[in-house]
C-alpha cells in the first residue's frame, strides 16, 4: 500500500491538503517521499470531537471486545508486513533486527492489554454489602468500579517508531481503558506512523467501532498545544525531551479544567559500581557497561548516563576497560538530525567543562548525523558542585563520579533528581553497602536493579517505567507494563442503584465471575 | 487537659509566641480562650524538615506497628473525652450529637486504615518469575510493591472539626500509606485541633515513632503556602472551597517539582426526581429533601443543591412541600462569621437574579450566624443561559430547575460540571430514562445514589468521595473510604534484587500471606 500523507479523521480523509514535510533518512540525510500534511486547529477539534462522541459507545463494550480490538490492532500491524519494517529502518536510522523486536514488543503489549481486560482486575470491583438493621444508621448497598477518564491525547516517541508511537504502550494502555485516543505523532516517522494509523483504523472498522475510538494527527507544536488545551482531552500521554513534557504539564494546568499529564521526560540511571563487584569484575563490568551505553545509538530513556564507584585501583581498571570499549564504538546514524545536534552540543558542553575530563571517545563515524560516543570522569565534590553535570545528555555519553568514600556515594545519591532506573553491581560482601543504599534509590527511582543493565524494559505485570519527577510528571505510574491502565481510569461509586440500572460487572452474576472485594474481603472467581 | 495555644514541632513546645487569635463560638460571637500562635515559614520549614528525617523510619514501619498506630490514635482521641465534645461544639456550633457521631466516625476511620494496612492490597504486589530459559531474551525476576510519596501536607476542613480535619480521612490515608503528615489546622477550631493533634502526639510517642511523623500547625494563607512550596512536600490534600482548592493546586504546579493536590472543592450534587418517583410520593420527596437539604445547616460537600426535574404538576406538589418544610426550617448557627457571611451574599445574589423565583425561605434564626434557607425555582433555559446558577452556594439553599423534556434535562445533564454525587429518585417506571442518564452521570459524578439523599458519606471499601473537576482537583480518587491510601503511593519495580535486598513483602516467604499478583494470575494467601 502507498503512502498519501493525507490527514484522515475519522472515515474522512482530506486528501490536497497542503503537504509540507518530508520525513528523512537520518543515515543519508535524503528526504523520503510523500510529503506529509499537518493538521491545524480545525482539524484537532475535528478529532476531539469525534473523540468525544465515540466515547461513550468504546468506553461501553464488552471486556471481550475491547480485547478482540486490541488483538486486531496487532494482527493488523503484523499484516503490514516488510512495508513496515523497511520504511521504520528508513526513517529512524535503526537496523531491521531491532526494528522487527520493536514490532513484536508493540504486539505483544497490545496482547498485554487484551488480556488484562480480560482478567478485569483493573476495574478494581467493590461491593460493601447493605446492612439495613445496622444502629444507628442503615448502611446503603454500595458498589464501586473505575472507567475510563475520557479521550486521551497521546505523544509519540522518536526513539521507539513502534513500541512508544502510534500504536504503543499509551495508544495500548488508554484504548484498553476505554478511552478513545488523538495520537500526535511523532514528524520523525510520518510514514511509520501512517501505516500504523491506517492498521488501527482497520480494526476500529472490522470490529465495529465509532470511527473517532482513533485518531492520528501530525503537526507542529501549536497543533500538540491545541490537542492539549482541548476541553474534550482528558489526559495526555508524551514520551521525550524535559523541554517537551513540561511545556505539556504547562498547558495541562493552565486549562480551566487541568487534567492529568503522564509524561516521561528524562533520566540519567545511575549505575552504582560496588566495591565487591568491582574487586571482582572490573574489566568485564567495563565492558558491557559500553555495550549498554551505546545500544542504540544510546538513544533509550533507560541509558546508563551516569556510573557512581568509590575511587580507587578497581575503579581505574573499570574505566581503563570501559575506555578501550569505547575507543571501538562505530556509531551508526541517530534517529534525526536534531536529536544528532543536541547530543554533540551536549557532548562538547561536557568536554568543555573544566570539571570534567574525557577519558575516551568513540569512533568519528562515516555518514550523517553519527554522535561520536564519550565517556567522562569528574570527582564527585566536582559533580555535587555543578548541576549541569547530573543533566541527561540523550545518546552514547555517559559520566563516572568518583566518590572519596561510601558517606560520599551516599550523599550524590541522596542529591540526585528523580530517575527511571538505578542499577547495583554487588557481590555478596557488597550487602551491607547495598542495604544502605535501597532506601535511598527507592525514594529517587521507578525500577532498582541487580547485577544487569537499565536498557532492557520487560513489558509485563511488575514492571514500572516511571519514576518521581523529573524522570516523569507524575512518579505515581508506570507507563509501561500492565499497570499503566490504571494512568487512565477513575472510581464510580453506586449506591443502591436497582440491579438492572447497575453496570454489568456489578451485578452479581457477573461479579461471580470477576475478581472484587467483597466487603473489604479480596475474592477470587472460581 | 488545659490548651495552651503553643506551636508544637516534633517534641519541641514553643510557648511564649505571639498568640495572634481566638477561636470564635459561632453561635454566641463569643471569643473563646486561649489564644493560639500562627506559625511561619521558619515553623514551616522545621515541621518539613523533621517529617523528612521521619520519613524512611516511618514508612519502613511493618504493617503491624503503623495498624497498631492509627488504633493508638482513636484510642487517644476517645480518651480527651467530654473535653474534645465540649470544644468541638463551643467552636463549631455543631451540636453534642452530631459531633459524638463524627467523634465515632473519626476513630472508625483510623481503624479502617489500621484494617487495610494489615490486609495488604495496598501493596499491589506483582512478580513476574525470571525465564532465564527464553529466547531471544531471557526475563528477569521482576517484582513490585507501592511504598510512600514522602511527607504530605494536610489542610483541615472546617466543616467536620475531627472527620476531615487533623487526624481526619485525609491524615488517616497518609499516615496509612507510610508518609508522616503535616496539619495546617482549620482557624475555625484551633482548640479542638490542639486536642487531637495532642492525641495523635501521644500516640507517635507511645509507639516508637520519629516526632517527625506528625506536625499540627496553625497559620494564616501565607503559612499555606509555604507549606505547599516546600520541597520536602510529595502530595497535598484539601477539603474546602473552590477558591481555595484552585490556589493549592496552582501553587504545588508550579514548584520546581509539582506535586499532587488532592483537593475536595465544591458541588451542587444534582437530584433527579424521576417522573414516576414524583408521582407516587412527590410530597414526601419534598419533605426528605428539605431535611437533606437543611442538615447541619447545609454545610456539606454533598449537600443537594440542585434539584432536576420535568415541569408539571407533580413537580409543583414536590416545590409545594419542600417550600411547607421550608417554612418550617429554624437555622441554627453556621460553622464561621465568614462561612455565614459567604452564604447570606449567595443566597442574595440568587434571590436578585431575575432568572430565578424564590419560592420559599427558612425562618430567620435567633442568634449569630444564623443562615436563613432558601429554596429557588428556575426554568432550564435560564439555568443554561447564566453560569452563575450552577455554582455552589454553600449552606441551606438549593435551586429546583424545571425541565420542559426529557431532551432538555439531559442537555442540563451534560452541561453541567464535575459532581460529588447524582441522585436519581425513582420508581421501575423510571427505568429506561434512568438508563439513559446513568451513563452521562458517570463522566459528572464520583458517586451515583438511587431513592436516597446524598448528605450521607459511608466510610467504607466502596465508597467514592471524589469526582471530576471541579468537585476535586483530582478526579482518579476519592478522600473518604480505603481507597484513599491510594493517592499517597506510587510503585516501584525491583529486577534481580537478592532476597536480602529486597522489602520483606516480597519476599517469597513474606508473599505467601499477602495478596499478590503472580505472573499476571491474581493470588490469594491460604
């Protein structure tokens, strides 16, 4: 199928709109056609409304729809077939092998999703029982479960074309809520985006849903800030830039009537480097640590940008290792040529920071837009005295803090701003230091880890990709795995409502069959 | 017990401060002794301070020892006895019952929250058990609990001087969730707050606790808002007016870091009387809605302050009787000058509006403070044409808008704004426009009660006290029953961690006897 840059809403598509941007390929720096037409504000209110008028029909079908709809979201994508994966290597610059694992992740977390509505753990169903003899007062029947919030305006990613774009894990998480979703896409990836679009609007058609349960949208900022302040919005998903996600937050607050914004900014990941760990297996520690740093172009939100060891032999000998990693690192292209400059005026601001020292530098790469990796060093006195050293610098450059002794590793620690993720190398002899730390990382970080690396995000049931701020907007969620639905639902209490006018989950036929808590009792179907 | 009227932080009494105010007997005008000290921001900032230095011991507390501590408290609050009745009823003009009753539901509350740390839910556990078997990929062990958002600042309602105020649903959910709170005390019962907050000291002390985990301060707007601009603040909860709640909620987005406000601001809570229900007892509705309408004076969140119908006959019985019963209403005094003072400018503002018809009034009270009531009638298309209808006159006013059709009272039904509760009164007959009106009530409503009157708030597992904007801030939650404890939690993941690192919930000894959530299958303990 050929791609039209056409904006559709709904079943409309307005085809000769003016067309005013290509999509590039990062690894030449060519333009790739079509050319791709942004919406405006009429036609972000065009989607709202649709929206809003699909809402109550989607938020109303069966746990078995909603599921069967989300599976026909991901039958559709795979039916996309190499289309899909050539022009997603196309436009973003990544080879077919991560793309095709990106895919399969992207339908697999739409599987997730269907299953957990199946499941319907997430309506979190209560019943408190009438007690009409009780003194003084009669206790009222009273029922609880949560729907969904409203139509939901969500954010594409660059750095995952598939897994946090159109059809990603807000796309997944919000539809499997019941909410209908506007997806800005991302301009990276227009021609990703389109198939992916058109993929979800065929499962909206052949499952028989309102037309407006999805739209895709491409734009500018101002049309982002339209989707935003629309009053027909009633969350916003957004994964990227600090920049970006607090502009949203902004808008978000400022509308007559704020609304929730779960935006997943930015994270440095500390790597904490014990001492047993390092006695251990420094060189080998050294290693993979390049490995994961510049998976990717080092272009994850999980990147390992910071690493945290008393100073010391052991650690001199993991930098020696990670430097001579380093020194090999052949960059492929970056995902766009702003991405690409933001990272080397990062990489040069920290070369130029009298605190700091590089140590070791990648490969200068062949072809447009290659961010040269770096690995730096600064004392950790150094790092606690210049903030701009604990900021995320998007790509293949990472920092070692040095730290004199264990009051210092902790002291950093208790400094650093919120995060995604803190890793712990430790040996056996490392668990009392360990033990001191978990407190403190728990406070700073949505995910702790042991003897790995933070750029492999599992999409289940316990994962949390989320953080305390400014890692995201709101460290009370996770926006990946299964407990992101809960991002887009509220509880609905009914009091003595008759059994016919009760939805149907809370009958008690159907309750039988569901998990709930039963006057303050946890019961199981079955 | 004599009160002093001192500032307390932490086991620091500070006497001798400039005792700036009195509490006032509303229904007399009199000044009550002592006079009680504001703090400031240096007050402030020290209760912060050691509510951080709290923190980690208080939320690594076991279930057991903080169950045991919320019980601790109610036992300490039955304890002050007489005294606590007596003061509570001296500065709320509330009578002895009402407040023995709200003394009840206050120590129930605690004993709530002591019931549901104990059971665990709270927790959310979740493990995904490692594969290391999978290809391409092997999975980790992956495991996640919810633990504390940090210290929470709580404003006191002046409506419920012990359910919504010091050791009140919102204390009761914080302190359950593991975050030590600090109290801004509502100035209207500076004695009764001091009596609690007292009791809640007695019973930090009694249990091991850090002096941190609980600070009562009074102050002026300004010691508010420190308040909610210190750093060390994770989450805010309120109960108050909209002006209030908006100025919280603007302060806390815009902090370096934003934080949650959970705030409880205002609404009408619309009461349908379905064309059935009035013709079998339009009467009787009338005299049960005067007596929900004129409890306590009107001064509740739930208070039904606009009541919708289709015009007509019966319709006129209904306004016939509840203007009889209204007659008949003898005020008796309202909580502060400043509430009474608000309430008579509402009430004059809709008796001069020439949209609307006075059709009834309360007798004039004796004594200070004394609300008259009212009841108003408006016809729908002037209810929609001027916004000012539908806001919120705090007290014993409501406004009975008649309806032409059915159509017209579900276009009055969307319009309208974020709700506590919709009351639907009805009658089988009634069943198909009930269906119709249930789900737009839904998106309006936290709570949706049929054949009842809404000024009843059960503490309970099911119960929703929350609701979309405006009626909060924060429409994913509720401040009255378990589900409360929610909004002070935010989930961690923990990947590889030995079992020695991890939180003894998530343990595997520790989970058998929890509920929790294996490999996505709900499980039960024993």
């Amino acid at each position: 199928m050929a791609l039209t840059g056409d904006i559709v809403i709904g079943s409309e598509r307005l085809s000769g709109r003016a067309a005013t941007f290509r999509a590039v390929d990062p690894a030449t720096g060519a333009a790739l056609e079509p050319a791709f037409a942004f919406a405006g504000e009429a036609e972000v209110a065009r989607a709202c409304a649709l929206a809003e008028d699909a809402f109550d029909a989607y938020r109303d079908t069966t746990p078995e729809a909603r599921a069967a709809f989300l599976e026909a979201i991901g039958d559709e994508i795979m039916a996309l077939g190499d289309a899909l994966i050539e022009r997603a290597c196309a436009e973003s610059g990544l080879p077919r092998a991560r793309i095709e694992g990106e895919r399969g992740r992207t339908v697999g977390q739409l599987k997730l999703f269907a299953g957990v509505v199946r499941a319907g753990n997430w309506l979190d169903l209560r019943v408190d029982t009438a007690l009409p003899e009780r003194k003084p007062l009669a206790r009222s029947d009273l029922r609880q479960r949560h729907i969904a919030l409203g139509p939901v305006a969500v954010f594409g990613a660059s750095n995952f074309p598939l897994a946090f774009s159109v059809a990603g894990g807000d796309t997944a998480s919000a539809l499997a809520a019941g909410c209908p979703v506007v997806v800005k896409g991302h301009p990276a990836h227009p021609g990703t985006g389109e198939l992916v679009g058109e993929a979800v609007r065929k499962a909206v058609a052949s499952q028989g849903l309102p037309a407006g349960t999805f739209t895709l949208l491409l734009g500018a900022n101002e049309t982002g800030a339209a989707l935003v302040r629309d009053p027909r919005i009633k969350a916003v998903g957004f994964t990227g830039s600090r920049g970006g996600g607090l502009a949203l937050v902004a808008l978000a607050a400022a509308r007559p009537e704020p609304i929730p914004v779960y935006a997943e900014m930015s994270s440095v990941n500390p790597v904490y480097l014990m001492p047993g760990a390092l006695a251990a297996r420094a060189e080998a520690l050294g290693k993979a640590f390049v490995g994961s740093l510049t998976m990717g172009a080092g272009q994850f939100c999980t990147n390992p940008g910071l690493v945290l060891a008393l100073a010391g032999p052991d650690l001199d000998r993991f930098v020696g290792a990670a430097a001579t990693a380093m020194q090999d690192y052949a960059p492929p292209a970056m995902l766009t040529p702003g991405i690409h400059a933001a990272y080397e005026a990062g990489r040069k601001a920290l070369a130029g920071n009298g605190r700091v020292r590089c140590v070791a530098e990648g490969k200068v790469g062949e072809g447009a837009n290659r961010g040269t990796g770096a690995l730096f060093v600064a004392e950790a006195a150094d790092f606690l005295a210049d903030e701009a050293l604990s900021h995320e610098v998007f790509g293949a450059s990472s920092l070692v803090v040095r730290c004199r002794d264990i009051e210092e590793l902790v002291r950093v620690t208790r400094k650093l701003e919120g995060q995604l993720t803190a890793t712990l190398h430790l040996e056996p002899s490392d668990a009392d230091l360990a033990r001191r730390l978990v407190p403190v990382l728990e406070v700073k970080a949505g995910r702790i880890l042991a003897n790995g690396w933070p750029t492999g995000v599992e999409v289940s049931h316990a994962m949390v990709h989320g953080g305390p701020f400014p890692a995201t907007s709101d460290g009370r969620s996770t926006s990946v795995g299964s407990l992101a639905i809960r991002r887009f639902l509220r509880p609905v209490c009914y009091q003595d409502l008759p059994a016919e006018l009760l939805p149907e989950a809370l009958r008690d036929a159907a309750l039988a069959g569901l998990p709930h808590m039963m006057d303050g009792k946890a019961v199981l179907p079955g």
